[in-house]
C-alpha cells in the first residue's frame, strides 16, 4: 500500500454504483461522487480535523488518481480536504 509523504493524504474513492437495488442500470451521466474515505495520513499533516477511516469531501481536480485491483486512490494534499462526513 502506498505511504503518502510530506502533507499529502491518501483516500480510497468510493465506488459508484451501476445498477439499482431493482437491478435497474444506471448511465454514466450522474456526476461522480466528490467523497472518499481515507486511508493513510502523511507525517507532516497536523491538526487536520480527521482521522483514517474518517468519510471527507475533497476538490474534485486536484490530486493524483490510481487505482489497484478493484479499487480507485487519489493522493491529495491535505489543504484540498474541504469537509468530513459526520
């Protein structure tokens, strides 16, 4: 798993759903959803309101995005974590 650096954050995106619970399919026209959880903190972010496990809203342009296996990252700078989920 990747360790963020400096004041960067990791978040784990989280998965759109392609169907409806009566199996009804989505289009990609819904806008993709701008909350993630986060995985793993960099060492130099202090005082930043949230925790690992914690839901966060973030700036949808920034960041760098990659995915692994079944799973969508994006590796944020801790500035452009906006709201936390509570």
């Amino acid at each position: 798993m990747l360790e963020p650096l400096h004041d960067y954050v990791l978040l784990r995106k989280e998965k759109e759903e392609k169907t409806t619970a009566s199996g009804i399919l989505l289009t990609s026209a819904k806008e993709p959803s701008k909350l993630a959880t986060v995985e793993k903190i960099g060492p130099e972010v202090k005082n930043q309101g949230y925790a690992v496990g914690d839901r966060v809203l973030f700036r949808e342009r920034e960041g760098m995005k990659m995915k692994s296996g079944d799973e969508e990252y994006i590796v944020i700078k801790d500035i452009d974590i906006i709201a936390v989920d509570r």
